[in-house]
C-alpha cells in the first residue's frame, strides 16, 4: 500500500424499529445521527483549505432505499456539496475499502464513509426476491432466508453440524448483545426458544433471522499523518480482501465458503497473519443467519472445515474465549442491511481504542471485521484492523 | 443443433412490484403540519451563511452548519423565475398511473426575509404561455382546510396576482 | 432525543408509493441460450445443459461464458430428467413469485450428466421423507410457457 | 510525476453492439459482449483480470444486487470488485474507482464494466410507452414526498435549462439545433451509435415539444448496451500495449442534494466546479485550446451548448455563437463529441464510460471514421446524473 490508513472516528446510532415511531426520521435525519457524533469528536470539518474532509461514500442499496440515486437524499449530511462524493451500492464495508484505497492512491487525505438503511420500510421479501436472476431462481419464489435455509441444511448434512448448535449462536448473540448499547434485540433466549419459534424455511426459524431494523453508522478514514493529529487512537487498516463466489447457487456446493476463503487469505497475507486464530484477539463478522458464524469461523481459518460447532462448543468464540466473536451480538442483535458490515467495522475499531465499554475484550490488539453480501454469501470481505501501526 | 435453428427470443414476465413507506423526517413533517394547519410556508435559515432551505432541512446544504430551529416564514407570495410545459403523457411514479395534463409547473422564489427566498416546483394557474413572463407575482392558491393532507399538493397552484 | 424537541415531538409524516415504475410486469429478455433451454422444455420436454470443452463441465442452467475459464460456450448437450436432491428447504411462508402455495419444498437438484444443479420445487412427497441424496425425476406440467415452472417439480422416484 | 501513487493507464476498450432494443441477448450476455471485446482489444484473458468494478443502478433496471449475477460473465469470478452507482454519472464514477484502485496498489489490472439492459415494459405500463417509464423510473430517484409528484424527471430538467438560456443568452433556436445536426453527422461516423440517421435543423425545429421548450430532437434516445475499460499500472500498461493512454487526473464533483432549488438560477455549480479544479490542477489555463478533445455528457443539445460555458470553455453566453459558426464540429476548432454524444446513443450506466472511451480512442488515434483530423494530446471525458454528480477524467498521450 502505498500510503497507511487509520479510521479515526466512528459512531452508531442505536438500532431500532422505525416503524414503532412511524417512520420518524428521513434518511438524512437517521444518518445525521452518526455523522454528527464524528465530526464532534475529530473536530473535522467540510473546510477547503486543506484542513477538512475531502471527498464523501456514501452507503445505501438502491433497492433497499426504494429509490434510484438513492445517495442524493444523504449527500447534504455527508457535506458533498461540490467536491468530491462517491456512492457504493452495496455494504457500507465496501464503502470503506474503497475510502482506504482513495486515501492510499494520494487522491484524498480524509474521507467520510457513511451508510443507512431503514430496512422497516422495505418489503424485505419482495426485495430479496427481486435480487435473484428472473429467469432460473427468482420464479422459484426464491429470498435470502429460504436461500440461506438450503445452505444451512447442506451445511448441516455434510459435517453433521445440529440445529441446536446453530441455535446456540443466537443465544450467544443476544447474550452479547446485554452489553452493546446500539443493540437493538436484547432478550435471554434458551437454544429451546429458538429452535420452537415460528418455522420460516426449515431448518431456519424466526428466531435464527437478523430482526428487521432501522439506523445507520459513520466513520472517518485518514492518511497517516493527519491520522496522528486528528486522533491518538488511530486504528490501522492492515489488510483487506473481498472475492466474489460464482452466481448460480446450484454452481457451488454451499457447505463450502470459497470467496471467503480467498478473501480471508488475501486479508492475512497483507496483513502478515500467519496464525489467524492466535494472532486475532477479537471477530466481528456479519451473521444474518445463526448458521453463518459456524460456518464463517471455518472459512475465516478460525477452526478446521466442519469444525464450527465444535468450536462454539469450546467456548472458544464466547466472550472470554480465545476469538471472542461478535462481542456486540452482531446483526442477529439488529442491525440494518447496507449498515451490517460497516458497523461491524466501527465495533471493531471500538473494541481496538479500548472503547467497548461493557463489551470491551481486553488487551484486543488486533481484530477482525468481516461482511458478507448476496445470497448464500456470494461476496465477503474480510478486513485486519491493528492497534499498532 | 445449430443457430439457425432456435426459435425467437422469449421474454419471461418476473417482475416484482414493490412498495415503500417513504418518510418525510421530523423537519418536513413540521413543515407540512404548518401548510396543512395553517397555510404556512415554514423554511429555515442556516444560521451560518444565511442560505434559506425549503423544505427545511437538518443541514445547510452549502456549508453543513446545523439548520437547529432557525424558522423562517416565506411565501404566500413569490415570483416566477422558470416555467414548462409538460406536452407528453407521464406517469405517476408513485402509483404507475398515467398523469393526464397538467398545467405549466415553474419555479417559484417564495419571498423570505430580508429580500432572500427559496426556490419552489409547483403548478400555475396561468395556462397561456404569452402571459407568463419572468418576474411575474403570484400568490399560492390552498385547498380548502378540511381537504388538506399535509402535502405539498395541499397548494392547489400559484395564482398571478397584481402589485 | 437527538433533534430540538419541538421536532422530535412532531407528528410524523409518511407515504407508501411505488419504489420504481418496474412494476410486476416487467418482460425480462432471456437471450439465445435461456431461450433454446426454454423452447427445449416447452416443445420437446427436454432439459439441456451446455459444455464447457475446456474444464469438461456441463453447466445447468446453461449460459454463456464458463465462469472458470471464460471460454464462450456453444455446445448444447442434453441431460435426464433425473437426478440428486443436494440440498433441499421447506418454506413455510408466503412471499413474492412464489410457485406454489406455502408450505412446500424447494431444493437443489443435480441432473444425470450435469455438474451443476437446478433449482426446483419438490413435489408429490412428505416433508419428512425428503433426504439428501435421494433421487428425483421431473413431471412437466401440462400447460407450458417456456419458463422454468414448464417443469412442474421433482418427484422423489 | 502525476499526482497518484502509482501513474495509471487505460489499455483496454470494448463496447457492445448499441440499439433501441437488444431482444437477443439478456443484461449478463450484454455485458459480456462488451467485455469479450475488451479484453480482445487489450489482448487479455480472464485471468490477467486483478478486480472487477460493476455500475448499475438497480432500481430501474429490474434486477436487485446485480453484481451478483453479472460476476460469471464479467470475469469476476473469485476476485474482488466493487459495486457504485451515481446515476448517469456512474460508468465515469466505476472508472474513477479502477483508477484509484491501481493507483493504490490495491490492483494492478482492473475491468469496468457498465451495462443498460431493462426489462421490455408489458401490461398497462406498456401503451404509455417506454420513455414514459424510463422517465417516470427516473423521477423515482427524486424526494418521495417533495418531488415526484411534480417531477417529470431528466426531461423537465432540461426545458427549465431551455427556458432559462433562452431567456437570457439572446441565442436562436437554429443554433442549437446545428448541435444536433452535428451529433447526427458524427454519430454515422462511428459504428457504436445508437441513431446514425441524418438529421437537418429543419427536423430539429419542427419535431414536437416534449416538455416546452423542449423538442424531441433535442434530447437523448434510449438506448440498450454495454461498456466495459480496462486500467492497468504504469508497469503492466507497458507491458500489455504499445499505446497506453495515460489517466492524468479525475475529478469527481457533487451538488447539493434538492433539485427544485437547483433549477433557478440554474445553477451547475458542480459541472463548474469539477471543470475549474481539472483546468487548475493540471496548469490548463485556456482549455478551449489546450483540450484537443472534449467528450461531454450531453443529455439534451441544451446541455451541450450551456455546459461549456460552465465548463469555462468559452464565456458566458458565447458557446451558442460558437456552436452556430461549427467550432465544435469534428473538423472543428474544438472538436465536442465527435462520437455523436449522448444525444445520439444514451444506454444511461454505460454512456459516461462511453464518454471516457471514446475520448481514449481519440488519443489513441483508433476512433477510426470519427478519428479528429488533428494531432490529439489530451482528451477530456465527462459525466452527468443523478442529483447533479459529474465526473471528470483527462486522458493524455504523455505519460505524467
């Protein structure tokens, strides 16, 4: 890389139903509520001079905002005004890779990243469906839970992988979640409550799902040397890699991760990680499904292929553990599409600065974020984030 | 089998029809509250570089200062500064239903304090095109009380008034 | 409370509308290849996969280009109406362009000659009989409009 | 040195086969079309491909995450990528993404691909007609509640444009129907164009209003089609070609985000803006005769002719006269959009990274019938959408 990166702010708001206040706060209005809380922090402004924000990315899904040039209704807040203000149409973890390699080609020296869903605004079914092929899998009646369900039975098949285990993952994420402010499911819940509620597409059940919330979350990216002025608790970006799998669920075996794996290597080998499970203290990574952590930690080198329940079994990724996972409860605590990633990125960023509060893993040096996108996990990305520079 | 032998090609109907809740935020809906309940055009002022913003909104566009609760009361008045006319059938993009004529739509600078404004879209009464000029005063026409709906369209259109 | 309370106390405002005019009505173009695999199904009752010379695999539902190597793909290759259960779901609620009325089943099926698999609806069978790896064979419906519902579903043989 | 980490080369173009409708192939094999001949052009395969980056605008095309499907057939494949979307400015915003991509280091040789395919309208949609849609699709993009119950989407944008230079510039409306004269005169001279018909200014004049004043002829068609461009670093651009066209540098400017306020004054700040920091950075003083080449995004002929005088290419109220005496004609003294521009070919997602290849074609010297009869050093390529983004990127024969 030809120049080093640290995101120096983040913010979240708490993530809640909207539709509980009727649809309260515009888009602008729930993104402002983590735009502002940076900017306070940085004391950064939109000043030309060379002292403010260059440029702008703006995060949001055109299908999930109801909208084309979906980024026209958060660019005021973003300060785009006449400079510079990009618009990624997919997780806000993207939006952050590509704020990382705006800074390091020399373009720009402080970028802000912003991304906000109201997913309770959204036929969330409808709009999944609409994300398949029309011809082949779309007419199938096909959205991501029950896409998700033909994974997690195949998963489940091939390394005998149980219900309960899957099931413990959420009660792991809401225990968690206890402790994380943002959160927006906080309920005890027994592997029995999970598994005995209503049945969505066999094996997954209503309880297995992310919960369909609303917020949005910011951060600010900077070159190394405005990073030290701005902040003295930096946070490095030290290696990132996402890989897109091929398209056709019927092309992959989906008890495998391949694009995970390759972005997870690609990650470490920027990163110098040799020994992921050792070398990383904390995970967050992004989990719709309670299945995806399982399988997940096995694509991200955390234990053997098949090994994922083990693995929750050993208590390895609890809180205490070896790689505590998800110490905030992850998105099946609620956390809005397009937002999912970028968030895990700020929890991790917290957990680095020392800023977790309740949820804090001591001594966390090194962590990693981790999104995924598409049906299945067809596209993931995985990014090392380090203290140290 | 070869090219020459495959038939057309076939369009296969997949399509999904959806629908949002769309929010106005707490900014416009206090402004549209202000139309609906008391024919009101409530802007507001950046409190930094002055520029008016209507519909209110939670930052100044220009200059990213905080909008806050600067109120500012613009119209009923203003003055046309543009004006087309739409020659074309178009459609609804709220409901996909074909929108018949509708009469010229302009820009309007709603007058504000001190000599500043903001620009508004909406219809004219005026429909002959050699009577609208630039400059020309108008004044927004409201539906009756009990018809509004707290919307922009609670303005039925600006009439040409004479000052 | 985040905004000034007088805004925060505020009646919120909102509408349903229509996200984009693409509607439910919206006539996707399929191409040469959807539409030689789906004049197959429609006229003659067969399914066909296309090949890929270079990584020797036949790809159902075909397509142009083989990811792996991108070669351009041409050779049309017939394969059964039979087939593998990879993996399979049973949905239980209702939801967009759905093919039938919840609850049914949906699964991964690889067809004898493919090496990739399709995905269907699993029909004629009790949810608790279904399995991985059982074998499955494919009942076309009786009206058929060139898509992919010209097959009805996969019964378990 | 140029002002990136790594200097950045454009080595490969291909675009596909554009028209009304292409009923022969669906939105992934269009894409693919063009990129075959892309990587045909740059004499590469799949597997030289570092990263791919996809623009598309999901909400009108009728496919949702369509970086999904588009993966296998764009090369994709087990690599990263990237995914934007900035209205008709988005094939100019995937490039500039690529560019900062390789010169980050992150990639070394990086494929964008942008593809316009909509679905055929059917049911009660249809007897309004497809523009009808794609207008009313666009107007989608603007305030749910402020809006786009006035709205008429881009079309009405450009007739209050109209209005306003018409009342002001003192300009005659034959001036800039020469404009679409001229496009049409281009536009039969590349085999990528949408309408290669000839068209007079007496057409021009007497084709209907779609919006007053507005004519039909005076604004852009609706085309279907795709472009892909491949940039590669300065180390593998020498590798893979003989004729690097060099990225001297990319701007990328934004508006406020209300179009209403925007329309009076009419107010291109950002196209001004974008313009201004490109002629600064890169020691142009006097762009009219330092750029040997200008692609513009031009929506409608109106755009055309106002955008240059905001671009500061002329002054204000003079880009009509220049227009009028065929200044900007191909064998002109400032040759704008010898391709036929928007106003002939407009696939909306590909039509600013056809903007950025044509203006790579002509450093090239490969633009072939509609090639500029002079010694082209410097191009500059331009886009246009959504709420006011544009985007700019000056292509240079001399290595930074």
């Amino acid at each position: 890389m030809a120049r080093r990166v640290a995101i120096v702010a983040v913010a979240q708001t708490k993530y809640d139903d909207l539709s509980q206040t009727n649809w309260k706060y515009n888009w602008e209005e729930l993104l402002y509520q983590s735009v502002k809380p940076v900017l306070e922090e940085t004391s950064l402004t939109f000043a030309d001079d060379g002292t403010g924000i260059d440029a702008s990315i703006s995060c949001n899904d055109t299908i999930w905002m109801g909208s084309p040039f979906s980024a026209g209704k958060t660019d005021d807040v973003l300060g785009t005004h006449f400079r510079s203000g990009e618009k990624i149409d997919a997780d806000g973890a993207m939006g952050v890779t590509e704020a990382l390699w705006q800074i390091a080609s020399g373009d720009f020296d402080i970028v802000i990243v912003g991304g906000i869903n109201i997913d309770s605004a959204a036929p969330r079914n409808k709009v999944e469906n609409y994300c398949f092929d029309p011809f082949y899998q779309r007419l199938m009646g096909l959205d991501m839970t029950s896409a998700g369900a033909l994974q997690a039975q195949r998963y489940m098949y091939r390394y005998g992988i149980t219900r309960e285990q899957c099931a413990r993952v959420v009660v792991k994420s809401r225990r968690n979640a206890k402790n994380n402010p943002y959160a927006f499911a906080t309920e005890d819940l027994s592997a029995e409550d999970v598994l005995g509620s209503k049945m969505l597409a066999y094996p997954i059940t209503a309880l297995e799902i992310k919960p369909l919330v609303d917020g949005s979350c910011t951060m600010i990216l900077a070159e190394e040397e405005k990073a030290k002025r701005i902040t003295d608790k930096p946070i490095w970006i030290k290696g990132v890699k996402n890989c897109y799998d091929g398209y056709y669920l019927g092309d992959r075996d989906l008890s495998d991760c391949k694009s995970l794996e390759v972005a997870a290597q690609g990650a470490y080998q920027m990163a110098g990680i040799t020994d992921p499970r050792k070398e990383i203290d904390v995970a967050e990574i992004g989990v719709d499904f309670s299945y995806h952590e399982l399988l997940w930690c096995e694509g991200l080198g955390f234990c053997s292929r098949g090994e994922g329940g083990k693995l929750l079994d050993s208590g390895a990724t609890e809180m205490g553990g070896e790689t505590p996972v998800n110490p905030s409860g992850g998105a099946l605590a609620g956390c809005p599409h397009t937002v999912e990633g970028l968030a895990r990125i700020a929890e991790a960023v917290l957990q680095l600065q020392g800023e977790a509060g309740a949820r804090q893993v001591p001594q966390a040096k090194t962590a990693l974020a981790h999104a995924t996108l598409g049906a299945c996990g067809q596209w993931h990305q995985v990014m090392i984030l380090g203290k140290e520079i | 089998m070869t090219e020459e032998q495959q038939p057309e090609v076939l369009p296969i109907i997949a399509g999904v029809d959806f629908r949002f809740k769309y929010p106005a935020g707490v900014y416009m809906s206090k402004c549209l509250h202000e139309l609906k309940e008391n024919a009101k055009f409530l802007g507001i002022q950046c409190p930094k570089c002055k520029a008016i913003w209507w519909p209110p909104q939670v930052v100044c566009s220009y200059c990213h200062a905080e909008t806050g609760t600067n109120w500012v009361e613009l119209g009923p008045r203003g003055t046309v500064v543009n004006w087309v006319v739409v020659h074309i059938p178009s459609i609804d993009p709220r409901t996909g239903e074909l929108k018949t004529s509708q009469p010229p739509a302009a820009v309007i600078r709603l007058d504000g304090p001190e000599g500043g404004g903001a620009n508004w879209l909406h219809f004219l009464e005026e429909t002959d095109l050699e009577k609208i000029k630039k400059g020309m005063r108008v004044e927004a026409v409201f539906k009756p009380k009990e018809e509004r709906e707290g919307q922009a369209s609670d303005v039925l259109f600006f009439r040409t008034v004479e000052e | 409370m985040f905004y000034p309370k007088e805004l925060e106390e505020v009646e919120p405002i909102w509408e349903e509308q229509l996200a984009a005019v693409s509607g439910s009505d919206i006539a996707y173009e399929v191409g040469r290849i959807g539409t030689k695999f789906f004049a197959e199904l429609r006229d003659n009752k067969k399914i066909f996969g296309i090949r890929c010379p270079v990584c020797n695999l036949v790809y159902v539902p075909p397509r142009l280009s083989c990811k792996n190597c991108f070669t351009e793909l041409k050779e049309w290759v017939e394969v059964s109406d039979t087939g593998t259960l990879l993996t399979y779901t049973i949905v239980y609620v209702p939801g967009e362009n759905q093919p039938f009325e919840p609850p049914y089943a949906i699964g991964l099926i690889q067809l004898d000659g493919a090496d990739t698999a399709l995905m269907h609806v699993i029909g004629e069978t009790d949810f608790d009989k279904l399995s991985v790896g059982m074998r499955l064979r494919a009942v076309f419906s009786e009206e058929r409009d060139a898509n992919i519902r010209d097959i009805k579903y996969f019964k378990p043989l | 040195m140029a002002r990136f980490g790594r200097r950045v080369a454009v080595v490969g173009v291909g675009l596909s086969e554009c028209g009304r409708s292409r009923p022969d192939v669906n939105k992934v094999e269009l894409a693919n079309e063009s990129i075959r001949r892309c990587l045909d052009d740059a004499q590469l395969t799949m597997k030289d491909i570092d990263e791919t980056v996809v623009a598309d605008i999901d909400a009108l095309f009728g496919i949702g995450q369509s970086q999904m499907w588009l993966t296998d057939d764009i090369a994709g494949y087990l690599k990263p990528g990237v995914k934007v979307e900035t209205g008709g400015s988005i094939g100019g915003s995937a490039c500039h993404s690529a560019v900062h991509h390789v010169a980050a280091s992150a990639s070394d040789v990086v494929l964008v691909t942008a593809t316009s395919k909509g679905g055929g309208a059917r049911g009660p949609i249809e007897r309004f007609g497809a523009g009808a849609r794609a207008q009313a699709a666009m107007t989608a993009g603007f305030h749910p509640i402020w809006d786009r119950w006035v709205f008429v989407g881009p079309l009405m944008l450009f007739a209050f444009m109209a209005n306003d230079y018409l009342m002001w510039s003192g300009c005659t409306r034959e001036a800039i129907a020469k404009c679409r004269v001229k496009a049409a005169q281009n536009a039969m001279k590349n085999p990528y164009a949408h309408l290669k018909r000839e068209v007079t200014v007496e057409q021009v004049l007497n084709s209907p209003f779609v919006i007053w004043p507005l004519r039909l002829l005076e604004f852009c068609p609706m085309t279907q089609g795709s472009a892909a461009m491949i940039f590669a670093s300065e180390e593998k651009a020498k590798k893979i070609t003989d004729k690097p066209v060099w990225v001297e540098d990319i701007v990328t400017a934004h508006s406020k985000q209300y179009w209403t306020d925007a329309m009076v004054p009419v107010d291109w700040g950002s196209q001004e803006a974008g313009a201004v920091a490109l002629w600064k950075r890169n020691g142009i003083t006097n762009p009219w005769k330092e750029i040997d080449v200008f692609e513009m995004y031009d929506p409608s002929t109106w755009a055309e002719v106002i955008w240059m005088e905001w671009m500061h290419l002329c002054g204000k109220g003079e880009a009509w006269k220049l227009v009028d005496r065929g200044a900007t004609e191909i064998n002109g003294e400032f040759p704008l959009n010898p391709s036929g521009g928007v106003v002939s070919t407009n696939p909306g997602v590909p039509s600013t990274t056809i903007r950025y290849i044509e203006a790579a074609l002509q450093v090239r010297g490969d633009a072939g019938e509609h090639q500029v009869p002079r010694e082209v050093r410097r191009a500059v390529g331009h886009g246009f959408g959504g709420t006011n983004w544009n985007t700019y990127m000056l292509l240079s024969k001399d290595m930074p």
